[in-house]
C-alpha cells in the first residue's frame, strides 16, 4: 500500500499513529509531498477534493479521508478495533472522531487565513471564528475524558492528533487552563511510541 501525506497535517497523523499501533506500518510506503505546490498538483490524480491523506491499495484501488482509510486499516488486523461494532459504543465513538476532525479542519481554516496570505487580506474576525469553533469543541471534549476508556480507540486518538496540530499551528493559544483534565490525559497519551514517532514537522 501507498500512503499520500504531508508532514504536518492531523489527519495523517491519525493514519501513521494507528498503522503503528495495530502493527501495518512495514506495510505501507509513505510517499511525502514536501510541498503545497507539490500537494496541489499530485492529489487531484487521487482524490477530486485534492486533499490528503490517500491509501493506494495494492490492486490500485485509492481510499481518501482519514475517516475511512482508518476503517479500511482496522478490517486488516485481529487485534482490539478501533471502531467498535457495538452500535451505542460506535455512535459515540464516531461523534467524538467527527467533532475531533472538526476542530482540526477549524484549526486549518484559522491557519491559512492567518498566515498563508498577503497580510492586506487577512480578516481578524474570519480567523476569531474559527478559533472560536477550538475552543468549543475543546470544552465538549474535555467534558468527555472520563469516558475515553470506555469508546473505540479512534475517538480519542483524533482527539490527541488534532491537540498536537493546534499546539503545532498555534502554540500560543491557551486552552490547558478551561481543559484540565484533557490536558493531562493528553500529556500522557504523547507519550506512546507511536504518538512520539509521529511529532509533526514543518
């Protein structure tokens, strides 16, 4: 398999962590594109949204969203899933991922209309919107810690990967002090090996 990525984006993360954990990782080659003109040009042959990540399978057939190569990685291993077929426990599950991936293309938007622009166009009250949509969905989730143990492994590794790319992409914003107990849920799900192999780069 063949894996499209970038160095910094939550959403490979998520794929590169778990391909780790559940023991696939010698199975995929990671091709990099080192640069946005290089994405630009490269994932539209793979994906119409142009948008990484993609899973090239063997037979050729191409997988897009971090969402569903996930799935597809959890069908190929018999280990503990990371989407559990439990309806009440998958629902949640999925609901955590989905506002988790949410808060990442938040954090994205704010990004690139913050600092990958001409300073004359960049519209503070655009940027405070979507800063705005972290911070709520931080407080949601922190209100969830407590039941982490209790959900599909999926979930809470969105949540970790986004976390990562907000302190990446805007590390002077606080958000420990609202978030107390998912930041220190957080400080110790880092220190997994697949979470330290996975730090995101420029």
């Amino acid at each position: 398999m063949k894996l499209f990525s970038r160095p910094a984006s939550p959403f490979v993360r998520k794929v590169r962590v778990m391909a780790r954990d559940i023991g696939l990782v010698d199975q995929i080659d990671e091709i990099i594109l080192a640069s946005p003109e290089e994405m630009y040009a490269e994932m539209p042959k793979y994906n119409p949204l142009g948008k990484i990540p993609a899973l090239i399978l063997d037979d050729g057939t191409v997988l897009y969203e971090s969402k569903v190569i996930c799935e597809y990685l959890d069908s190929l291993h018999d280990g503990e899933k990371f989407f559990p077929s439990e309806l009440n426990i998958r629902w949640k599950t999925l609901l955590l991922q989905g506002l988790a991936d949410g808060i990442g293309e938040a954090i994205i938007t704010a990004w690139m209309n913050k600092f990958n622009r001409p300073e004359k166009f960049v519209y503070e009250p655009a940027i405070s919107f979507q800063l705005e949509k972290v911070k709520r969905g931080l407080l949601e989730i922190n209100g969830q810690v407590g039941d982490f143990n209790k959900l599909g492994k999926i979930g809470p590794l969105s949540v970790a990967c986004t976390i990562g790319y907000l302190d990446f992409r805007f590390p002077d914003l606080v958000w420990r002090d609202q978030n107390q107990e998912l930041a220190k849920w957080y400080l110790t799900f880092c220190e997994l090996p697949s979470m330290r192999s996975t730090e995101f780069k420029s």
